[in-house]
C-alpha cells in the first residue's frame, strides 16, 4: 500500500567530491561540513507501473512532477518491495530488516531503525508515521509508542492536510533535521483527482463496499475502481509538485539526497479473494514501487536497472552521509555491487508460508504486458492530450457505448424510466466552484423501482452533454442496484450544473433515470 517518496535531504558537500564512479563513497567528510536535512515521505499502495507508459517511460503528459523528478535524480525502474502489508514493509523500510513473523509496527519490534541512526548523527526528527510507531520517545517526546489506527485516517479527510503541514515545515535549519511523512496516499479511498480537487466528502463511501471482494468479479467496476486509482496516483504527483516547490523556495532541493518510493503495490486482477496479497500470478503488480534517489547535487537524471527493494533506503543514506548502519541488517546501498548483482525478485506471503520468486526476465515481461493491458483501456496521457487536448480525457473513456461521448442531449424530452435514480451529494453540483475543495466528478447512488432488466447500461447528462458511461452493479450477496460513474472535471462548470442519468436501452433509446 504504500509509497515511500523518501526525501532525503541530505548535503551535497563533501559528496561530490568524495564519490567514486562505481557510485561509493570515498572518504570521510570533514569534520566541518554541516550535514543538511534528511527528508523521508513515504506514499502508501503505490504500483510503479501505474506512472508509466507501454513502453516503460514515464508518462511525463500525466505525472509531470514524477518526469521532472526523474530529470534530476537516478531512477531504479526495476525497484521492488520486500513486503505487501503497510505494517510490515514501513517497518523494514526504516530499519533496514527483512519482515518477520509476530513483530508489531512499533518501537518494540524495532529497535535500532532509521531514528536511532539520524540522533546518533545530531539531527532533530521531525516525522508523521501514519501506520507505524518506530520512534522512540526519547528521541520524538509525545510519539506514540503503538502504531495508530489507519482506517479512520483513510476515511477522513485529513491526508492532504497532514501531507501539506508536513510540507510547510521543510526549510533550512541550524540544526541538521531528519523529517519523514507516511501518507496513505494513493492508497484507497480514491477520492482526490490530479487538479488538487477530491471527487466527493470524505467519510464513508456513497457505495459501502465498492472495492471489496463482492465487487472483484466485475470487469465494469474493476476498471471503474482503476480509473479512480488512476486519478488519486494523478493527485500524487500534484502533491509531489508541492513538495519540490517548497524545497526550491527553501533553497534545499540543490542539496538533497532524495528518495521517492513505495511500501508496495496493487492488483486489479478478476475473481480474486484479494488485491494486496501477493500470489504467483500477481507479483508484476504488487512487487514493483517508484524508486528515484536524487543525489546530492546532482542536475541530471539517469536509469539505474538494478533489483533495488525499498529496504535498502537505510543503507543508501548511511553510504551518502559516509557512516554504517550499526546493526544487523539486510538492506544494501541502492549503489552498490550486492544491489547490481541480484538477479531475482522474492517476497515472503503475507503468512509466511513460502517466498513468492521470480528472476528479472519474467518479472519485465510481465509487468510490460500490464502496461500494455492498462494503456489499451486508459490511454496514455500523450495519446489522449494530442486526440482531445488533455492527458486525462482518454483515461475517462471506458464503458459501453463510447460513442455516446460528447453526444448533445436534451433530457427533459426523453422518455422517463420506471426505475429511478437516487444521486447520493447531489447537491454539491448546485454550487461547483474551483476554489472549493471538492469538484462533484463522482456520480455514484442506487437504482429503485421496478426493474425493466437484470442490470442497464448507462450515460450521464452534464450540461445537456453526456460525459460519462457505464453499467449498473450489483454486489455479491446484495440485491441493491447501484451505479458509479466519473465525469471529467472538464465536464463541470462554475455555479449550478444540470446532471441527468440516462438508461441507454438495448435498441439505443435513451431513459431518463435521474434529473437535476
């Protein structure tokens, strides 16, 4: 679940001077050379693949922010993670261990991490760990010594503003500081959109359910609940934007050491009891994580191919800032031979019953054709901004009936269904405004009445222009009818917009189901 963007500020001093070309460091920094910030984010169920385009290049089009990372930072395309729970793999990402069986996401399973590393350097820690508890109190005072809740955390509202006053605190200090952000961002509920803007209120979802197994045998809901990924990765990369902003205006970013990864990934495979736990058949989605380590002065991007995994995010700091890692520990620098040599990507299942393995050739095969299979549904965002002049719009074009997008319609003289709809939040479109925080892109609710048909096609009316298509659902075990669908944000306009949703009938007749 998680990405790790761990960005490590660390100074460039010393470092350039003192690296050899096999990407080591050569000997001690002097004694005078203050030590920058080290600045750790970690983003949570995060699929690497997800960023990129059929070919394996970053799609610059939509995650402009991850491009331009990538411009000034060494990329490890093939990174991985060593784990597929958030509450094991943080851990490891922080001290450096390989996950084991009956240990807690908190400082009693984890001791010495990260933590202990950076005081006994002289920083200051400045940290939120939203699903772990590894710093000790006499280090962080007032840290919690037992990890927190997380799914209160993920229902409210409060990731971006945790995100963003972790954000404001990034600046040059006389002491040297460690900050480190879990954010359970892109993690699930998908509810942000790549404007900044998030598609509903917070809290529960209008569909209680929607991306659980009762929902996992629906190809129409899959995508659906893909697109949403989509958009909230798009969302990641705004929020990147504004964390390298703040480091440019804080004059830090020249100097940093910065890392952007992820705990681990996501599957939207069929017919699954589950899209977290790795299997077999589904390690080319769950293994792979953003990795970018941005240098110490370093201005130019490069690809690094090696089987990195995001433990070895401990090690690469101490190589940088010229120490060890004092206890014992599994991870590697990110540059060093031992991480170059592995040929193989292995990690344990979620219970510990055996290592899920596969060599590096079968691991890019299989994660080119999950790319390919997304970019032939979604697009990519340099196709859809040279067909329609925006790097999302393709990616909303999913569904039946496609080539009813973009149709004209005048809803208040068609036919009206027996079925009728009930469009939950339906009031926020009476008042879209771009400077409030949620953009109503989302139109989700539940079919009533009396049923012409099992389940119905659908198109969404916006303005009198259909913007959306899909298929109504039902949940396994629930005889509810419901239907979700996402307009582009395009779709909306200042002030008070007319939504319809439509049947689309199997002759092509259009029904109206709903009508603001």
């Amino acid at each position: 679940m998680l990405l790790v963007v761990l960005v490590a500020v660390i100074a460039a001093v010393g470092y350039a001077l003192g690296r050899d070309d096999k990407g080591q460091t050569g000997g001690p920094e002097p004694a005078e050379a203050p030590r920058p910030p080290v600045v750790v984010v970690v983003f949570d169920e995060f699929p690497a693949d997800t960023l990129l385009d059929p070919g394996g290049k970053i799609d610059a089009a939509r995650f402009p922010n991850f491009a331009a990372l990538a411009a000034t930072s060494t990329w490890f395309p093939n990174a991985h993670t060593v784990f597929d729970s958030t509450f094991k793999a943080v851990p490891a990402i922080l001290d450096a261990r390989m996950p084991r069986p009956r240990t807690a996401a908190d400082v009693r399973s984890h001791q010495p991490s990260v933590y202990h590393l950076m005081n006994r350097l002289g920083y200051e820690v400045i940290r939120v760990e939203s699903g772990s508890a590894l710093c000790p109190p006499w280090i962080c005072p007032g840290g919690r010594t037992r990890r927190p809740g997380v799914l209160a955390r993920l229902a409210g509202g409060g990731r971006p503003k945790r995100l963003g006053r972790w954000i404001g605190a990034l600046h040059r200090r006389s002491q040297p500081t460690f900050y480190f952000h879990h954010a359970l961002l892109p993690h699930e509920p998908w509810l942000y959109l790549p404007s900044g803007h998030q598609a509903r209120p917070a809290g529960n979802d209008p569909i209680p359910g929607i991306n659980r197994p009762g929902g996992f045998q629906l190809p129409g809901l899959t995508d659906h609940n893909h697109l949403r990924h989509l958009l909230q990765v798009g969302f990641v990369d705004h929020e990147l934007g504004l964390i390298m902003r703040r480091m440019r205006r804080t004059k830090i970013f020249d100097d940093a050491l910065m890392f952007v990864l992820a705990d681990h990934g996501y599957s939207f495979d069929l017919n699954v009891p589950g899209r977290r736990q790795v299997r077999d058949d589904n390690i080319e989605e769950i293994a792979p994580v953003p990795f970018f380590v941005k240098l110490p002065g370093q201005t130019e991007g490069e690809v690094d191919d090696s089987l990195v995994r995001n433990f070895d995010v401990v090690p690469t700091i101490a190589d940088v800032l010229d120490t060890e890692v004092y206890w014992p520990h599994a991870g590697e620098s990110a540059f060093s031979d031992a991480a170059q040599e592995r040929d193989e990507v292995a990690m344990p299942r979620r219970d510990f019953s055996r290592v899920v393995r596969i060599g590096r050739d079968d691991f890019e095969a299989a994660r080119e054709t999950v790319r390919r299979r997304r970019a032939a549904k979604f697009g990519t965002g340099a196709q859809s901004q040279e067909e329609f002049g925006d790097p999302w719009a393709a990616a909303y074009r999913i569904g039946p009936h496609q080539d009813l997008l973009g149709r004209r319609v005048r809803p208040g003289r068609l036919e009206r269904s027996l079925v009728r709809a009930q469009l939950a939040n339906a009031r926020l479109l009476r008042d879209v405004s771009r400077s409030h925080a949620i953009l109503p892109t989302r139109l989700a609710g539940r079919l009533n009445g009396k049923s012409r048909g099992e389940l119905r096609d659908l198109a969404a009316a916006v303005n009198g222009r259909i913007a959306a298509v899909g298929r109504s659902f039902r949940l396994r075990g629930r005889p509810t009818e419901f239907f979700s669908l996402m307009v582009p944000e395009s779709a909306l306009r200042p002030g008070r917009n007319s939504v319809a949703l439509l049947e689309v009938r199997g002759d092509g007749s259009l029904a109206v189901l709903s009508r603001d």
